[in-house]
C-alpha cells in the first residue's frame, strides 16, 4: 500500500515543480533584460536632467535679461514712425525706414545697443529694468554721407534717454520702442544668423566676378562666378583660388553684374539633414571690401 501511495503521488508532484520553475523563470530578469532597462533608465534620467538644466537655467533669469537674450536673437528694421511730439520733421528716417537698423549685443556682461541708417554704425551701452531701457552716450565711426547725414542725427538723439518697450512674439516678431518724447518707433524683427542657424559662423572671404557663369556644362542656368581669396593678419591679400561656379545663395548680396567685388562672410554649417540634400554650410554676407566697376 505504501509503494502504491507514492506511485501515484510522484507525477502530481513533478508538475507542480515543474510549474513553480516556469513561474520562477518568469518573474526572473535576464542580464539582457537588466541591460535594456539600465539603457531606458539612463536615456529616460538624461532627458529628465536636460530639462531640468533648461528649467533651472530660465528660472535663474530675470525677465529682464530673458528679454535681452530674446532681443538680442534678431536685427531690426524699422517699420514705421509715429510722431507726436511736434518735434523737428521726422520723414529723412521714413523714407529710407528699410536700411535703419537696430539691435542689441552681448559680450562679456555688456549690453549694447547697435544702430544706424546705412553709413556709421553708432553703439551706445544700455541697461533694461522691466521695459524701460536707458540707453548711455553713444560712439559712432566717423564716415561722411553727406545724403544720410540728418537721418543719421536725428535717429542718434531718437535713441538718447529712456524709452518703453513691447514685444509681440511669433515667426515675425514687432518690437514698440515709445521715446521719452512721444515718438513711437516700430521695428520688425528677422532672427540673426548665428541664431538661425544655432552656431558661431566661420569667416570666409569670397571675390566675385561681375559676370556670371553657367552652372555646370550641361545647363542654361547662371550661376556666381566667386574664388577664395585669403588675407594674412595684416590684411594683406596672400592668396586667391581658381574661379568656380556657386549654385546657392548669399544671405544679404544683391549681384548687380556691374561690378568685380571681394565680400567678407560668414560661413555656417547646417544640420545633417540639409547637408542630405547637398547643402553642407549656408553664407552670409558681413561687409563688401572690395568694388569696382567693369567698364
């Protein structure tokens, strides 16, 4: 009777072990498993702490200098002048509103206030407490434009003193600039280079030929005809490349065909996915060196 007894009990007890292992295997992690979850734990901490940077890093700021950064992100034209101070007559800076340009520059702790209707470029340090800016005494080169002269003062003494500000935001952002003498200024706002695209720019310099050339041997369509030219710290001209066709655009150059000129740019790389589609770097134009015309 006992042979019997365990006989029977041996097959029931071999299955309940054998499911206990099953549910034991299942509960158990393997080390791949350990090794997915530390990757997700890991991926999931490392966005967790960018935020946080992010966050921690708005938070440290003022509205003021969150202001100034947003400022400083773009270059402004001058859309309109509202004048209701009786002032002197206002329409030498409208009716060339399209070249005064303003903006506002960080370097090292300073802020400086950039501004000028196409010939000197005046600066002038400034500080912002809530929307009132106070802007210093300002510096200005010393170019003669006979023709931009009055537009140049009177932008000058528009910008002295103190002023309110108000931003309206989005893709084309309008800045309102009320003077302490009633006059209201108003200017668009176009993101500046290094913001567009996210990086400090290279500077290259580039002559380029007043005729053009085809793009390639199988084309009808012209391009710029431009070479490398290369300037030792002295600026003298060392060096020049061989002239080649530039299918692509510079940011800011109007080619007229009349003139052989030498542009200092700047140079930017893209991201991954314009360099995908056969644009490595995007170019700027920073200033026009050299011109002369082509008789």
């Amino acid at each position: 009777m006992t042979l019997s007894f365990k006989s029977a009990l041996l097959p029931s007890m071999l299955a309940i072990s054998l499911a206990l292992s099953a549910c034991q295997d299942a509960s158990v992690p393997t080390d791949a498993n350990l090794e997915s979850a530390d990757t997700n734990v890991s991926t999931a901490d490392a966005d967790i702490a960018n935020n946080n940077a992010t966050l921690a890093k708005a938070s440290e700021m003022s509205a003021e200098e969150q202001m100034i950064e947003n400022l400083a992100r773009y270059r402004w034209t001058l859309i309109d002048i509202d004048d209701k101070s009786g002032g002197p007559v206002i329409t030498t800076l409208v009716d060339i509103k399209n070249q005064v340009m303003l903006s506002f520059k960080q370097n090292q702790g300073h802020n400086t206030l950039n501004y000028g209707v196409g010939c000197n470029t005046m600066s002038a340090g400034y500080e912002l407490q809530g929307h009132t800016l106070t802007t210093e005494d300002s510096m200005s080169t010393k170019m003669l434009c006979e023709n931009l002269n009055k537009a140049e003062n009177r932008l000058d003494t528009l910008m002295q003193g103190t002023s309110e500000l108000s931003v309206t935001e989005g893709d084309n952002p309008v800045l309102t600039q009320v003077t302490s003498n009633a006059v209201t200024l108003t200017w668009k706002g176009r993101l500046t280079s290094q913001a567009k695209y996210n990086s400090k720019g290279e500077t290259v310099f580039w002559a380029v030929n007043a005729n053009e050339t085809v793009c390639s041997d199988n084309s009808l369509e012209m391009c710029l005809q431009v070479k490398p030219v290369t300037y030792n710290d002295q600026g003298i001209k060392v060096s020049e490349g061989k002239w080649a066709a530039f299918n692509g655009e510079i940011d800011g150059y109007e080619h007229d065909g009349k003139h052989d000129e030498v542009l200092r740019l700047q140079r930017y790389q893209l991201d991954s996915d314009k360099v995908s589609e056969g644009e490595e770097y995007a170019y700027v134009l920073d200033a026009v060196i050299e011109s002369s015309v082509v008789e």
